[in-house]
C-alpha cells in the first residue's frame, strides 16, 4: 500500500542557544549527565525536558523501586544515585529502605521488614536499595539544578525532535516548543532521551529488536491505590494463598496483562506496575492503547479489590496515575560496545569502564558487573553520546542494564566525559577516558575497578564471593555451550528461574 506523503516548505530556523553540553531529556540519566557535567567543570549546560519535572520513568512514570545497589556488604552503585537516597531520607515519608550500612545483612526481621530489598540469590540476605516518592524527587532534582545554576540552563516544556548534522559530527539538536520550532546549538549533544530519539535520526546504528518474552517488550501505565496498608495486605496473603491467588488472577482478568501492588514508599499508598506485552512505545498506537486501556479498567480493579478482600481494602481508593507512559524498551544504539549475556556468565574487564553495577540478573549472584564507556558510544557519528535506557546491549541484556540505577551511572559518566572533552578539545572518541575515570572515582564518588581513587576492598569482595562463572544457571549455560542462553524475567513467568516466586517488588 502507497504512504501519501507532502513536501515541507523549506524554513528558517532561529537559533534559541548555544552551549557547550546539550542534554536531551531529564529522566534518571538526562538529569544525572547535566549535573555531573557542572560538577566536572561545565559552565555552558542546558538541560532540555519535554515535560515540565525531571525523573522520566522515575517520577513520571512510578518507577518508585532503585533496586540492587550492593552486593555482600558492600555498595558499588553510589554516585549521584546515592546522592538521591542521602537528600530524600531527611524528608519524612520521601524514601524507604535499608541503607548501605544494612548491606548484606541476614537478619529475618530486618528482611521481613524490607520485602522488596532482599536479593533472589542464596544465601538470602539483604541489598541497599530503596522506593522514592515521586513527587519529593521532582523537589529534590529542581534542587540540584538550582544549586548549578551557574553552570546549567534549564528548558522544560521542549521537545528534542531532530539532530543538527554536519557530516558526521552531531552540532545541536532542533526542538519543538509552544514557541515554534527552534534550535540550539552545542559542542557535544547527549541522547538522554530514553529511545534513541535523536540516535536514530542522525546516522548511528540503532535498532529497535526486542525479544517479546521479556520485560523491554512490554509497556505499562502505573498508577496507585489509597486507604490500605501494604504491609497488612501482604500478611493477609501470606494466610491466605488461595484466595490471594484469585485476586490476582481477577486483576490480570479485568485488565487483560499482569499487575500487581507494590511498595510506596509510605504503607498507606501503593503502586500498581503492570506489564502490558507486546508493546512498542515508540509508536502513536501502542502508546494511546497502553495509556487509555489501562484508564478504562482501574474503576472496575479497585471494585474487585474491596469485592475480594474487603478486609483490607474497604477504604481503598485511587490515589492518582502516572502522568507519563511507563517505557521499559524500544530503540537503542548499536554502539561501539554490544552488551551481550556473557557480560554477566563471565566477569568481563573493560579498560574504559564507566559504571561497575549490580543488577538482577541471577546468572552471577547478582555481581556488579562492568559498563564500558564504549556501550554509549554511537558508531559512525562523533559528539553523540546515549547513556540511559537506550544503551547498546543485545535484546536479552538489555533487560538487566536498563533500570534507574543504570540510568543515573551511565548519565553521570556521560556527563563527566562531555565535560572532560569540551575542556580538552577532544571529541567523544577521543577524549581522555583516564581522566573521566579519574573524576568519577575521585570527584563524585563512583567506585571503578582498577582505579587507585576506588579502595581494594570493593574488588576483594567479589574475588572472595567468586563473582561470575560459577552459579548453576551460568554452568548450566556453558556446559550447553551458549552463556547467552539463559533468559531472565519474561513477562510471563516474572523471573527467568520458573521454579523460583516473584519478589513483592519486582523491578519494574
């Protein structure tokens, strides 16, 4: 079938700005790469964010669950995402869960306490990680920017739409406003935009392949109940598994994909994540029908709710819905790095690594395993960096290193290795990447292996918890002959283990 198409007039475009580090969108990654820039010495930043707050899936989306930031007793995710747990724990109700002095506990009460942050791995014990209120997060990040303000310019309500091109070199990016279609120009330009929305438009590989079994092949819209208590809930299905079962059951019935409720991080209101297969949201359909589906059916979940379980949920009632479109994967780069399984079967060295993260992937213990610089590096094109949730990582992998703490890692380092190469002359493949490992182990507190700012400790864990090659699922993978096999967390069966139960906070 023929597109009907139309020609543009050609135009001109006015230049709203300049600077010297442009970042597109101010989810976990956006925001963590405009601060971390400041911090390392930018004076020219702007952060643009098409919405009128920062956080993306965070705050926008109710992606309230910073999971897996320990392994043992120690903390390798710290950095600007710690930053975040230090600010919200002053303000009452703002955050919730074991700190990192609590890491690697095996304490029954204090994990019975903390559900979500036990780890999935035996023996069981407890990981530093927490939920965020949304709101107090939005606060917090407008507070950072505000402390830079010196350094970064802020554009809320504008949309990065196009990247300015000259030959290979990305110079800027056009963006959409209420003013009308405008330009800014920039030294170097940092996709932070979630779906490689300006990647994809300016000649870097990109690809958009996602394995329909697991989490990045689903959407979600998040919303949250009122008027119960979570933890009352969770004992009442404890006593009661039959009849727990079937409320479930009626929920994923009424809604028609699977939902659930979560962690507040108050008692009195809880998250419902859903996971909505098939999904794409780079797309107008998928979206609207992700958006208005779930809308129509919370009238008649929450009806189910107290029908089923009038012991607790007699009072509930619809606290409010997310304001964005819950996005797990759709685009992303094909960098100069593919993050693939064996990243995680074995542990892998990365002379450029960036972020050193544990994630919730089973197939290692959940070890931190390395990021390279090199896996938001876009090919073909220069001064064009993709930190975030469109990082270069296989269809598998990428379920497992695009969470927030992910986000915030790669966005940090992303901003410091702009900033190192505006200072430098450099260009994104050129610049010093000692030197950005250097700021970030020394400056702003992020743990890199091998770096002589990171105390030996944080290695002598892992050699001492043999990290890597040796659970049973990884032994299981190579003694098959395929590390890359073994697929964790599809939609269907919630964890990659089909004999093993979903968390009571999953990570979304």
């Amino acid at each position: 079938m023929s597109v009907k198409t139309i020609i543009e007039p050609q135009t001109t475009i006015p230049v709203y700005d300049e600077c010297d580090v442009l970042v597109v969108g101010g989810g976990a990654a956006g925001h963590s790469a405009a601060v971390a820039a400041a911090r390392a010495g930018c004076k020219n930043v702007i952060l643009m964010e098409r919405y009128g707050y920062c956080g993306g899936d965070v705050t926008g989306g109710f992606v309230l669950y910073v999971p897996n930031l320990s392994f043992y007793n120690m903390t390798y995710v710290r950095g600007i995402q710690e930053e975040w747990f230090t600010r919200l724990k002053k303000i009452p109700g703002a955050v919730s869960g074991p700190g990192p002095e609590l890491a690697g506990s095996r304490s029954k009460n204090l994990m019975r306490n903390h559900p979500g942050a036990t780890t999935r791995v035996k023996p069981e014990m407890l990981c530093h990680s927490f939920n965020v209120e949304p709101n107090q997060l939005k606060i917090e990040m407008d507070i950072m920017l505000n402390e830079l303000s010196d350094s970064i310019r802020v554009m809320y309500h504008s949309w990065g739409c196009k990247p300015i091109m000259e030959g290979n070199v990305c110079k800027g990016v056009y963006f959409e406003s209420k003013e009308g279609r405008k330009a800014v120009l920039a030294k170097i330009v940092i996709d932070a935009t979630g779906d490689a929305d300006i990647c994809r438009l300016s000649g870097a590989p990109t690809t958009s392949s996602l394995d329909e079994q697991c989490r990045c092949g689903s959407t979600a819209l998040v919303y949250r109940i009122g008027g119960f208590s979570l933890r009352e809930y969770r004992e009442w299905r404890r006593v009661n598994p039959e009849l727990a079962k079937e409320l479930t059951d009626g929920v994923a019935k009424i809604h028609g994909f699977r939902a659930m409720l979560g962690g507040g991080p108050t008692d009195d209101v809880s998250i419902s994540p859903n996971w909505q297969p098939k999904m794409d949201c780079s797309t107008v359909a998928d979206s609207t029908k992700t958006e208005m589906g779930t809308r129509l059916k919370i009238r008649e979940v929450l009806d189910w709710y107290k029908e089923c379980c009038p012991i607790i949920f007699h009072d509930a009632y619809l606290y409010d819905i997310a304001p964005q479109l819950g996005t797990r994967g759709s685009h992303r780069i094909v960098g100069e790095y593919i993050i693939d399984k064996n990243d995680w079967a074995f542990p892998k060295q990365h002379d450029d690594c960036i972020a050193w993260h544990c994630t919730v992937e089973t197939l290692n213990d959940n070890a931190p395993i390395e990021i390279p610089y090199r896996s938001i590096l876009t090919q073909k094109v220069d001064n064009l960096l993709a930190p975030g949730r469109h990082i270069s990582a296989d269809k598998i992998a990428i379920d497992n290193v695009n969470l927030i703490p992910q986000c915030v890692g790669t966005g940090q380092a992303a901003g410091v290795a702009a900033a190192v190469a505006v200072a430098t002359g450099a260009t994104t493949h050129t610049v010093d990447i000692k030197r950005v490992q250097d700021i970030l182990a020394g400056e702003q507190d992020v743990p890199l292996p091998r770096n002589p700012h990171t105390p030996q400790e944080y290695t002598d864990c892992l050699v001492e918890h043999e990290y890597g090659l040796y659970t049973e699922p990884a032994k299981a993978a190579i003694a098959a002959g395929e590390a890359g096999a073994y697929r964790h967390w599809s939609i269907t069966k919630g964890s990659g283990d089909p004999n093993k139960k979903p968390a009571d906070t999953p990570h979304q």
